[in-house]
C-alpha cells in the first residue's frame, strides 16, 4: 500500500517513472551536479527527454538549476525520502500509480497537434 502523502506527492510532482528514476538519482548523489547528456546515460533515455525531465523537476522546486547544472534540492528531503523507500519496497504499485495518473492539460494539448500531424 503507497501511504497517502507519497501518494499525494507522486500525483502533484512526478509525471513518469523516467521523472521519479531521475529524482531518486539526484537524491543519492545530493552533492553532484549533473547536466541533461549525463542524466541521459544514467537513465538510458535521450538527452531531449533527460532535459525536460530536468527542468520539470526544477521547476516543482525538487531540483536546483545553476548555469545548466542542476543539483538535488533538500528541501523536501523528509518526503523524497519517504517517496524512495516506498518506490524500493512497492515498485510495481507506484509504477502503476504514475501511470494512471491523468495527464497534463500542457501533455494533452501537445498530443492534439502529434496526432493532427499524423493524420496528414
């Protein structure tokens, strides 16, 4: 069972698992900074995709951004946390969590003009 304040903080934050594998990262490393080619290789997606992942997080306030830099923010230590240890020890359940999660009106409006492009 995913205890209600990950739950609340999943729904509100986290928009992929690609997004909560990056925090998780950030987080086990708060001392480094990274940049979008190095979060790329370390979760194995593209750099575009690291890159939005990047400034997302930056701007829910998770990570810090500093000249393309970005570095874990601790403020919200106590949930991320929190957030970490249910992911290790309930993977498939916040998995489907993030993915039942509805999408963004800003994913939902990106969608109409992919599919409008397909269809010509």
């Amino acid at each position: 069972m995913i205890p209600e304040d990950v739950q609340q903080f999943i729904l509100q934050n986290i928009d992929s698992v690609a997004q909560l594998e990056g925090l998780l990262l950030f987080r086990a490393n708060p001392q480094t900074g990274w940049n979008a080619g190095t979060v790329a290789q370390r979760l194995y997606i593209s750099d575009g995709e690291a890159a939005d992942l990047l400034v997302q997080l930056a701007a829910r306030e998770l990570l810090r951004e500093d000249a393309s830099m970005y570095q874990y923010h601790p403020e919200l230590e106590t949930i991320v946390a929190k957030v970490a240890d249910t992911y290790a020890r309930s993977l498939v359940p916040v998995t489907h969590l993030i993915h039942s999660r509805p999408k963004s009106r800003v994913q939902e409006f990106a969608n109409a003009f992919k599919i409008r492009k397909e269809k010509e």
